[in-house]
C-alpha cells in the first residue's frame, strides 16, 4: 500500500520569531545527525494554549486580554518558562521562546522541557490591583494545565516576585494547600530562592569570565557595553564592573548613556531606584541612541533587552569583538550569519543567559525538599553547570569547526534525541 502523505499541522504560530527559532533548528539537525522521528518531535510544540481573560478594571469597566501559554517538550521532564505582560505577546512569540527554553534546559541538563507564556496588556498603564486579577484569572484559566510535575511558570518581562506570589497563591486555594513548587521566582518567605533575582545577570558575567578564559583574554582589561539596564543587563553591568572591567555604555527604554573612561554602575544603579530609568541621567555622560549604543568600539557587547536586535541592517555596524547574548533571540539569522563573516564569535542564548533557568530548578528542587541552600553554594552550583555547558559547547564547536551557537544546539538537540531513543518515542 502506498504510503499516505499527511500534511503539516497549521502553523498559527508561524511568525518571524518563530521563523528564526525553527531555521536555527533545521540548521543545527543537519549538523547533529539525529533520527528524523526526532527532528519531526522537536519542529513544533506539544500543546498552544490561546485563552480569553476577562478583568474588572478600577474604573468598573471590564476588559478582555489575550493570552498564551505553549509547552514546547516534555521529554525531559515538566516544562519550565516565563510568563511576560508585554503588547507584543503572540502566540508566535511564546512557541519561539518555549523552543529556546528548550535547547537551554537540555543544554544545561535540568530535567525540563521548554515553556513560555504571557498576556497582551500595557503592564505600566494598570494599577497592582488590576495586574492582581488578571494574574489570578489567568492563573486560574491556566489550572489545569500547569503543576508542579506538568509545567512550572516564572517570572518574564514585566513580571517579578509579586507575580509569582499571586500565581502561587491561587494555585494553592484551588488545592487547599500551599504548593510553593508550581513557580519560582517567587518571594523568599514563601519558599524563593536567594540569588534567584541575579542569577540571570551573573550567570551571564560567568558564561564571559569563561569565554575570556578561552580566548586568552583579560577580562578586567576588556571594555563592555551593556544593552538593556534592567533585571539582566543591570546585573551583568554591576559583576563586570566589580570583576574590573571598564564598562563604557549602558541603556534602557529611555536610552543611553556612555563615559569612554568607564560608568560608575553603582550610581547609575541608584539613579534608576530613585528615577524609575536612566531618563534625564547626564552628569558626567554623553547620552546616545540605542543604534549608536550598538555601534560603539568595544571588546564586548551585551544584549540584554529584548528579540531581534542585531539583524542584517546594523550587523556590518557592529565594532566589537564578541558578542554576548544575554536575552533571549537578540540576533536574527542575517545578523548572526553577517558576525560569521566578520570572525566575532557570539556567545549564544541558550547557554549564557541560563542562569535563570538554572536556579530556578535549584529553587524548585529546594522546595519540594523543603530545604534550602545559602548563597554561597547557589552560586558555586550555577557556576558549575554553566562551566561544565561551556566546555561541552567550546569542545563541540571546536572538533566539529562550527559557531558557538550551532555547537550549542547540536549539544542541546542530543540530549533531548537520546531520552526519545531511550524512552522509544516513535521508534
């Protein structure tokens, strides 16, 4: 009997960043010779979740927002990522970053599968009382498919402790007790982890230290810009700067701002917790643009904001020596395709900015212990896994004469097609 083609499911996740997500893929299965059962498995997630949340306004106006959630593998284990409240959630946007989460956990060997949700809404027009319901309406809504062992939120773009605290909270009403493991990122007296709030910063900083090792550099003699100024990039700024690096430029939503001689990261730090941004900093700066910010000399640049920030219009612009990608998809395929041809190496996002990721599966391990370690041995753990996910993607990269990044997802992609050999999906 001949066989029956059987098309592709539709993709309504398909957009650009989803795009860009699945051409690394295909790029990186080529090189990783693994089954095609498996390369079939991996091309899109298990289960996209759209729900509809209505919610009371201050006002006495009700408002419906949209919202995701999509669990890209659990082969590994429950799915793990960040919830985001951000206008640009889609659908498309959640699928690309759950894939990402992905090839992070397997790369860094947590026992999860990838995740990654959010709700389209303007977070710093709403009042806490409204970001209160809508995080308990969509947690709810959201109940039956999240747990402990099924799917683990944490704390994304525009969310933080006190978003987890409520997801928490409301998980725990409808068990009847309290169940600190359904997130983390959550506030340390209800079951937090300590360093969780840096982990994401200083692991990329360790993820540089070890590059700078690699490479034969100096780090305290390597001038660093530092896009994004926020829970990542801020970090990263502050463990550059007591590493001894001279940290030259620094920028938020408002822009940047730049002193050749080196920033004073400990004063900028305060600006912002007494302003709200770096908007109106100018003693002692020259305030730039992000493009210029982009463009600036440096031995090491950054990107610590957001998707899509080095593409094939600015990549030529580029005049750094490495770059280092701290959030998650900041480089497109013409921008990482472009860096190739100029010889700078990039340090992918799925292995530098796993930090996060990292000690949040220390924070869930912890709780569901009911044991929790001090600082000191989260941080020596963290540095651990990222070292020994270094060496494993340097070697890979290496022996193989490939990027950075593609030895990194051929790393990731064969620890999850190993557990499917093993388990025999679709033998």
């Amino acid at each position: 009997m001949a066989k029956v083609a059987h098309p592709a499911p539709a993709l309504e996740w398909d957009t650009p960043l989803y795009q860009q997500a699945s051409m690394q893929l295909d790029h990186a299965l080529e090189l990783a010779g693994v089954p095609d059962f498996v390369s079939t498995r991996l091309r899109h997630p298990e289960r996209a979740l759209i729900l509809t949340l209505p919610v009371k306004l201050d006002d006495g106006t009700y408002h419906t927002f949209p919202a995701y959630r999509v669990q890209h593998s659990s082969v590994l284990g429950p799915t793990k990522g960040g919830i985001r409240y951000d206008q640009g959630v889609d659908l498309g946007e959640c699928a690309a970053l759950a894939m990402w989460m992905t090839w992070k956990c397997a790369l860094l060997r947590l026992p999860y599968g990838g995740a990654k949700g959010g709700v389209r809404c303007s977070p710093h027009e709403m009042s806490q009382t409204e970001l209160s319901r809508l995080t308990r309406r969509f947690t709810a809504e959201l109940a039956p498919f999240i747990g402990p062992q099924l799917d683990i939120p944490a704390p994304d773009m525009a969310t933080n402790e006190q978003t987890m605290a409520w997801m928490m909270d409301t998980y725990s009403m409808q068990k009847g007790y309290a169940v600190p493991e359904i997130v983390t990122g959550k506030p340390i007296s209800i079951g937090g982890s300590v360093f969780r709030h840096e982990a994401t910063g200083a692991g990329v900083v360790m993820v540089i230290e070890r590059a700078c090792h690699r490479l034969d550099w100096d780090l305290a003699e390597q001038r660093c810009v530092v896009q994004g100024f926020g829970n990542v990039g801020g970090i990263a700024a502050s463990e550059l700067h007591n590493r001894g690096a001279r940290v030259v430029a620094v920028s938020d939503l408002s822009g940047g701002v730049h002193a050749e001689g080196g920033l004073d990261i400990p004063a900028l730090h305060a600006y912002v917790a007494e302003q709200g941004s770096l908007e109106g900093c100018v003693t002692g700066v020259e305030r730039l643009t992000n493009a210029e910010l982009l463009e600036l000399p440096c031995d090491i640049l950054v990107l610590a904001a957001r998707e899509d920030q080095v593409t094939g219009a600015n990549a030529t612009g580029l005049r750094c020596r490495l770059v280092v990608e701290g959030a998650n998809g900041p480089t497109s395929v013409e921008g990482d395709q472009i860096l190739g041809e100029r010889g700078i190496p990039v340090l992918p996002d799925i292995l530098t900015n796993a930090g996060g990721v990292t000690v949040s599966y220390f924070e869930w391990v912890q709780d569901l212990g009911r044991l929790f370690w001090d600082r000191d041995e989260i941080r020596r753990r963290l540095a651990d896994k990222l070292s020994d996910a270094f060496d494993r993607v340097w070697g890979v990269s290496q022996e193989r004469g490939i990027s950075l990044r593609d030895a990194a997802l051929v790393a990731a992609i064969r620890e999850v097609s190993g557990a499917l050999e093993a388990r025999g999906v679709y033998p």
